[in-house]
C-alpha cells in the first residue's frame, strides 16, 4: 500500500526558541521503520520545508495518510491539511497522531479525519494498513478513535504497551531530503535519538506522565548504541527524563565509549534532582561530546512555586544541579514557567534568582494549561475559544492577577534578562564572533525575530485579538 506521512508545519513559531529549533519528525521514522518490512510504500513528507502537500501527494498517490500532532498549538494546522488533503486525495483514508493528539484527541474528531490514533503507532499503523488493504473493518484495529457512520468511537484498548525494541531503529533514510534543514541552535544539520519514552514524575503542567501512566520504557543499549553510531555529529536526545535509570545510564555511557563514539555535539533533557545524584553518571557521559547541553526544568524560584507544581523537588536540587552541571563543564539551559496569577514579587523573585545563579541562559515560559492534564479540566471553562496556537506557552489564555498591561511589561522585562537580549550583557557582534561566516545570516534572522519576546506590545497586540474582554475572541 502506498502510505505518506506528514510533518505539517506548525504555523505558530512567532514566540520561543522554535526558530533555533527544527527537527526530524522522529515519530514518523518508527512508524515508517515498521511499515516497510510490511511491503510497503513509505513516504514521509516534512511541510516545514517545500513542497507542499500537493506535489507529495502527487509523487505518492497514497492510500494511507497520516498525519504528526506533537504539540496542542498544532491542532488547527493538522485539521487544515487534513482538508487539504482530502481535498487532494478523497480516496484516502486519513489519521492523525502523535502525543497532542493522543493525549486529547477531541478537538481532532472532524470530518476531514478518519482516526486519531491514542497509542504509539509502531504496532498499530501496520495492523490499521493490513485490514485496510483487506477491505476489514477497522473497529478492532485498538488504540484510536475512529469516525464512524454513527459517530467517533473508541476502539479496543491495547492489552499493553509494547517494547520500544521491537522497532530498534527509525527509518532515518526517508528524511534524507530534509536532513540539512534540522537544525538546533548553531548545530546543522541534527539528528534526533530516542532511547526511552515516558515519565514516572508527575508534574502538574505536564501532559507526558499522564498519557504514559507514570511509566518509562527503554530501548535496549545495543539498540541506542547502534542508532547513535549511525547518526551524525550533533544529537538531540528526546527523552523527557534523561538518566533516569542510573545503571543503565552508566552501561550506556561505557557501551558508547567501547565503540569509539565521540560527536561534536550532545543535548539532553533532565530534571535537578536526577542531577544531584548522578554526578558519577554525568561525569561518564560529558567525554562524549565536545559540547554537551543539558535542557533543565528549573520551572520555580521558590520552594512554595516548585511545590505548587508537583515538582517533586526543591529549590536546593536546582542549584546544586546547576552547581554539578557547571563543574563538569556541561551547558545549562533552564526554563522558568511564569504564573498568570504572579503580583510583582513573583517577578522579582524569578529575577533575582537568575542574577543570583547566573542563569541568564534560560527560556520563560507561561505556565499554560495543556489539554491532557488535570490543570487543563480544572480551568477549562476560562480556556473557551481560544485559539489553539495560542497553547505555545507565550500567550495568556485568560486575565492574569496585575492586568494584561503590566504582566506583559514585567514577562518582556524578564525575557530582558536572558542571553538573547541583544541589547544586554551579550551583543549582537558577541554572537557573531561565535559563528562561521556562514551562519552569519542565520544567526541574526534568529536573533531579530526572538527581540520580539522583549517587547510587551508585540504579546498584548496578540491577547487583544483573542481576548474575551476586548471581543476579540477567535470562536
Ligand atoms: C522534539 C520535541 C520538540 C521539537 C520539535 C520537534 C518537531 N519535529 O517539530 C522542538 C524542540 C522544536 C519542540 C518545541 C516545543 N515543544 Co516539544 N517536544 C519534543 C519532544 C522532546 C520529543 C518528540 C519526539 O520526537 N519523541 C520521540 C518519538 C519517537 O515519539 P512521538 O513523537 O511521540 O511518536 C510516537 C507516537 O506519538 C505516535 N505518532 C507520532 N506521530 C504520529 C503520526 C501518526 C499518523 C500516528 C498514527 C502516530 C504517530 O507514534 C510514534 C511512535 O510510537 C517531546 C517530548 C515527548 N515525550 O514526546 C516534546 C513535547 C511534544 N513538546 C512540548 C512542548 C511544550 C513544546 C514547546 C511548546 C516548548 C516551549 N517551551 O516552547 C515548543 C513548541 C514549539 C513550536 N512553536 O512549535 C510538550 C508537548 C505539550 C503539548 N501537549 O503541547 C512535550 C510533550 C514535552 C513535555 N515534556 O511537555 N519540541
Ligand atoms: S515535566 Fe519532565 S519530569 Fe515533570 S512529569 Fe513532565 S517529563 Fe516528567
């Protein structure tokens, strides 16, 4: 069967590091590494590069059609080249999935879709292709929604996850044509490796730990050793919670070491407390890579703003973390949430802990209710309307406690305080300085477009448009 699989472009990157940022759809690579071995056709189609859905369309005259849904703020482009798609292929049959999708899939039941997928799709896609192929009915393919003549209805639930092993290593080569455009930060082109999925942690804010039920699956180290082998010289690891099993941790690291492999450039996602006591782990991984950047949910500046969020953790980990990283000479960029409700001593607070700590290096995010999570039911009602470009955590998605004016005015302020303020500790010509001739370009397109984070105007132009208050809302 002729099957393409789409990366839609995500249509909302005004605000965040999303221009630093521009991945491989990795999702889509397992799924493809479990359909080829079926017999059949495979494309994978990136739309944040050219051409359109159209010509892909054309070159795969697909059957199947599915369609990646990493993050809520996509909802409303998945839906538009869902449309765009049937439009172009009626025949074909169209499903949606990916974590945003999975872990709310109602705001996808719409005609132009055939199924939402709720599961990982490395099993189930080549089972929804086989019964398809055979003209079966779908309604025991488990793990989706599926539209039927009578409405959406839940299939079947899986009996249990499966072995992430089971599919050891993406499908890499159908990305080829876009390898050079994955980028992060100056490091191009970047591959993205997977070597565990879930968490057991249980933050409020996060929608990950809900959809996987507290758990963690690993892939096997021959597995991750092999994929690392074969990928280039800058990584992105995608795991949400890197180190978290220390053994294996260490096996990895040894594993890594024995086969030779030593990259330019390594970048993990973990959390303080995994820090504190890993020093031992982290001090067998940092030879690795030239540089290695750690991803830090520092999240609060208080024990009382780190406890309000579930983090499990205090603010004594963050700054022995920050303290470990450093010495080990790895790269710390922490995220900060700002609270809506925050009065001006939640601001000066965040402030003086980055002045204090030096973590000038770190994003700010607005402590956004995701669909999926418990936060997002109990506030719901003040969510009504709202776009959904507008969960990319820099928008407000109701009022907030000093006005729109005056958080706007202090959330620039902060974002005045990072390194990505030009007019700041770090100029332009510094930046510069730190680059090839030919990331030159780059590096000031990127620059100039996250100044807008520091302007207060740009936010509440946006808010104004949506908001309830002023009628702006977007139904
Ligand atoms: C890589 C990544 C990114 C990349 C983008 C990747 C890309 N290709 O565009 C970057 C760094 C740019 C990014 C940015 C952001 N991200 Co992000 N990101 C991830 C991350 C770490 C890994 C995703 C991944 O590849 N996983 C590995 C693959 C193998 O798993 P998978 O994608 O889930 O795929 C499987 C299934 O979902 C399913 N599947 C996937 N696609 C499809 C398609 C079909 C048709 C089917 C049937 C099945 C299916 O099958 C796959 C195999 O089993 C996830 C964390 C996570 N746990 O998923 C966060 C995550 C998705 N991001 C998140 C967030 C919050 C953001 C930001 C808003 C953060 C910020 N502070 O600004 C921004 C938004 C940027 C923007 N404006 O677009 C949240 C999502 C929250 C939400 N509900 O929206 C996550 C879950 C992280 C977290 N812990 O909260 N992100
Ligand atoms: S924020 Fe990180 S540590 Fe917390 S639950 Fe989500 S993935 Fe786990």
């Amino acid at each position: 069967m002729n099957i393409l699989l789409l990366r839609p472009h995500p249509g909302n990157d005004k605000f965040g590091l999303g221009p630093f940022f521009c991945v491989e759809p990795l999702g889509l690579e397992y799924i493809g590494a479990a359909l080829l071995p079926a017999g059949h056709q495979v494309t994978i189609a990136d739309l944040r590069f050219r051409p359109g859905p159209g010509s892909w369309i054309k070159r795969a005259r697909p059957q199947l059609v599915g369609i990646s849904c990493l993050h809520t703020l996509e909802f409303d482009r998945v839906l538009e080249t869902a449309r765009a798609v049937r439009r172009l292929a009626p025949q074909a049959f169209i499903i949606v999935g990916g974590h945003a999708a999975a872990a709310f899939a109602g705001p996808l039941e719409d005609d132009a879709v055939d199924a939402i997928m709720v599961e990982d799709g490395e099993v189930l896609m080549p089972l929804l292709a086989e019964r398809l192929e055979r003209n079966e009915s779908l309604e025991q393919v488990p793990g989706m929604r599926l539209r039927t003549p009578e409405g959406w209805v839940s299939t079947p639930e899986l009996a249990e996850r499966p072995s992430l092993d089971l599919v050891p290593l993406p499908a890499r080569h159908l990305v080829k044509q876009h390898r050079n455009g994955y980028h992060c930060l100056l490091f191009k082109p970047v591959w993205l490796i997977e070597t565990a999925r879930g968490c057991p942690h249980r933050c409020s804010f996060c929608s990950v730990w809900q959809l996987y039920d507290r758990t963690c699956r690993e892939r096997s180290i021959e597995a991750v050793v092999e994929d690392f082998a074969t990928s280039g010289d800058s990584i992105f690891v995608a795991d949400d919670l890197f180190w978290y099993n220390p053994a294996r941790s260490l096996e990895l690291a040894a594993a890594l070491k024995n086969r030779g492999i030593y990259k330019r450039w390594i970048l993990v996602q973990t959390r303080t407390d995994l820090i504190c006591r890993s020093a031992e782990i982290m001090a067998a991984w940092r030879p690795l890579a030239k540089d290695f950047d750690i991803f830090l949910g520092l999240e609060a500046a208080s024990d009382s703003g780190l406890s309000g969020l579930d983090k499990d953790a205090g603010i004594k980990e963050s700054i022995e973390a920050v303290r470990i990283a450093r010495e080990l000479k790895y790269g710390i960029n922490g995220n900060f949430l700002v609270d809506p409700d925050w009065d001006e001593e939640g601001f000066r607070q965040l402030w003086n802990f980055v002045a204090q700590y030096g973590l000038q290096r770190a994003g700010f995010t607005i402590l956004t209710p995701l669909p999926g999570t418990d936060y997002y039911q109990s506030v719901a009602d003040k969510t009504k309307g709202q776009p959904w470009a507008n969960f990319d955590m820099h928008h407000l998605l109701w009022e907030p406690r000093l006005g729109p004016e005056r958080f706007f005015e202090l959330y620039a302020e902060t974002w005045r305080r990072s390194i990505l303020n030009t007019a700041g500790d770090k100029g332009i010509m510094d930046w510069v300085r730190q680059v090839r001739p030919s990331q030159i370009p780059y590096i000031i397109r990127v620059l100039w477009r996250t100044q807008r984070m520091m302007k207060p105007a740009e936010y509440l132009k946006e808010y104004r448009a949506t908001c309830p208050a002023t009628g702006g809302i977007v139904s």
